[in-house]
C-alpha cells in the first residue's frame, strides 16, 4: 500500500499541521436580545444560555464579551406589544429601546462593531417583516406589500445609522431593498455604513426559538411569499446577484446547517465575504439534545461551526459565540 491516508492523522500534531479549516473567534457574530427594563436577564426558554436582557446588563454582557475576543454583535430588541402597530412606527422612534441602545453601546464600547436588523417584524402588529394590505375581502390570503414597505425599512436604517450601527443587516427579504437603503444611506452622509444583505433567507423552521424570545411570530399566514422555498438552490443565486449589484458588503445564508450547499455556491461565485447565520433552531437541538446527555454538546457544536466555515462561510452568526470564546481560551 502507497497510499496511506492514515499517516497525515497520526497525532495531534499532525492532525492540526493538515487541518483545511480553521475557525477563531474573529469570524464570529454574536446576536444578543435587548429588552425594556433594568437589572434584566431573562433566559429565552427554548434556547438555554441565551438572555433577554435590559440595555445596562447587555452593556456588561457585551463587555465581558470583548474581554473574551467577540468584537461584532447582532442586536435585536423585544418590543412592548403596546409599542407595536401595523406600520413599525416604533422602529424609527429615536427614544425608543432599540435606538437608545445602540447609542449607549456605541458611546461606552467605542471599539464595538455593531450590527443592526432592518426588518418591520419585532415592531409590527401583524408580526410580519412587509407592510400587510389591510381591508382584504373575506377570505382572502393577506398580502405583504413589497414597494410600500422599503420607505419605512428607509427611516428605519437611517435612525439606526444615526444612532451609530456599523453594519445594517435587512433581514426582512423585500425585494429592492439593498440598493433603496444603500442609495438614501450614501444620500445622507453614511456611504461608510455597512451593508450584511439576509440574501437567501429559507421560510424556515428553524427560527422558532427566536420567534419565542421577541414574541415576533406572524399573527397569521407565514412567510413563504417573502423568505425563500427550501427546495430551491439556483434561486439563491439570483438573490445573491441582485444584492451584490445593488451594493451589500457581506452576503448571508439563511439557515446554515441545511443550506450548506447554498453557502458554497455563494462562496464560489462572488468575491464579497459570505455569512451564514446559526439560527436559534440550531441552537436549540443542539443545547437540547446535549441536556438530555445524547450528544456532545461541546463537541458538536464545533463540529457545526467548523463545518459552517469549510462549507465557504467567512462570518458566522452564533449563539455558541461566547461559549466558543471560552472554550477557545482554556
Ligand atoms: C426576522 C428575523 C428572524 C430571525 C432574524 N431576523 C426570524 C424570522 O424571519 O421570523 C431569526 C434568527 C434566528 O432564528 O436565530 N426579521
């Protein structure tokens, strides 16, 4: 036998010398949840480890975060249900919990980079990401608005680029929507605010356990009009292609694990760095299953991110992102 494969295994360090895919602790996103309140942390139940917390606690969080090597986070806030209404008004409001905090974020933890979400869902009565045509006949399935909305998704990047975002994340998958925002970003001073396009977000099952921490699920219907067929792969492409044309500096798959096909593709076609977001179903199995002593969860949880990364993913959103750090360290 020439060939023995087995030799580049051998030991440890060998193993390592060979080793294709590395992941650190730089190519990771944490999301974190922000709730109104003081002195808050409140465990998502469906995703163990995971807090909504009130702005002064994730101030500290986010900093303990840092001292650990996580320097991006994702911020989504939890709307009081009375706050909401059919137009997302409260997500230009500059008083309010979401803009408040990252201009606190961003006055204490200068060298923080911190990315927002641009999508109507956390502030929507309907609890969809588009603008609902109101006053359908009776029985008619309702209808998200695509045009109407990207006005309001417009304020909404806005306030949070004033606030101070480094990167916006649209994450709400109206058509148009990269460039409209791109274009009345640059129109107004931020040509230096980032661009994450959510470009092949999947209707997926997998965000219920996120759905769970911002009470943000639809009120009816779903969301297949707007967020992508799982079956579809090429679609993916022409998402892709449309938001590198119309500007996005980063370019995401939406969930990751079961769409790894559709992180290579992305990978192999466009030069912008690809994302992939680790949803909180992902999470979730995992914390689950490793609860119940089935799995590893240790183990498996870096065997997904490593496999999140050699699929062709540069950024990773995670909420195994602290955990990761730690374990990184020791
Ligand atoms: C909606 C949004 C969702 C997530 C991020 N932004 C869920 C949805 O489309 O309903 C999911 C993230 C996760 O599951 O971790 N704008």
């Amino acid at each position: 036998m020439l060939r023995r494969p087995r030799r580049n295994r051998k030991s440890e360090t060998i193993r390592q010398l060979v080793s294709e895919t590395t992941l650190s602790v730089t190519d990771l996103i944490f999301p974190m949840f922000v709730t109104e309140g003081d002195n808050l942390a409140v465990e998502v139940a469906s995703m163990p480890g995971i807090f909504r917390y009130s702005a002064d606690r994730l101030l500290d969080e986010m900093h303990a975060c840092q001292e650990l090597g996580i320097n991006t986070f994702a911020l989504f806030p939890q709307i009081e249900e009375h706050k909401k209404d059919s137009r997302a008004t409260e997500s230009h409001n500059p008083d309010g919990l979401y803009l408040r905090t990252i201009r606190q974020i961003k006055a204490q933890l200068p060298g923080l980079c911190l990315m927002t979400d641009v999508a109507m869902d956390p502030y929507s009565s309907d609890g969809h990401d588009g603008l609902v045509q109101n006053s359908l006949p009776a029985g008619q399935a309702s209808i998200i608005l695509n045009d109407e909305t990207l006005p309001i998704l417009g304020k909404m990047a806005l306030a949070q680029a004033r606030a101070g975002a480094d990167i916006l994340g649209p994450s709400d998958m109206m058509d148009g929507r990269v460039g409209y925002l791109r274009e009345m970003l640059d129109d107004e001073g931020f040509e230096n605010v980032s661009i994450m396009a959510y470009s092949a977000k999947y209707a997926s099952a997998f965000y219920g356990p996120f759905r769970d921490a911002l009470d943000s699920a639809p009120r009816f219907g779903d969301k297949k009009t707007y967020q992508m067929n799982p079956a579809n792969r090429s679609e993916a492409l022409i998402e892709a292609e449309l938001d590198y044309a119309e500007g996005a500096d980063f370019l995401m798959v939406k969930p990751a694990l079961p769409y790894l096909d559709v992180i290579r593709d992305l990978s192999e076609n466009f030069a912008v760095p690809i994302a992939a977001y680790n949803v909180s179903g992902e999470y979730a199995m995992v914390k689950a299953a490793a609860r119940n002593g089935w799995l590893d969860g240790e183990k498996a949880m870096q065997e997904m991110l490593l496999g999140i990364k050699r699929a062709g993913a540069k950024v990773i959103l995670t909420y195994f992102a602290k955990e990761f750090a730690i374990i990184a360290k020791r």
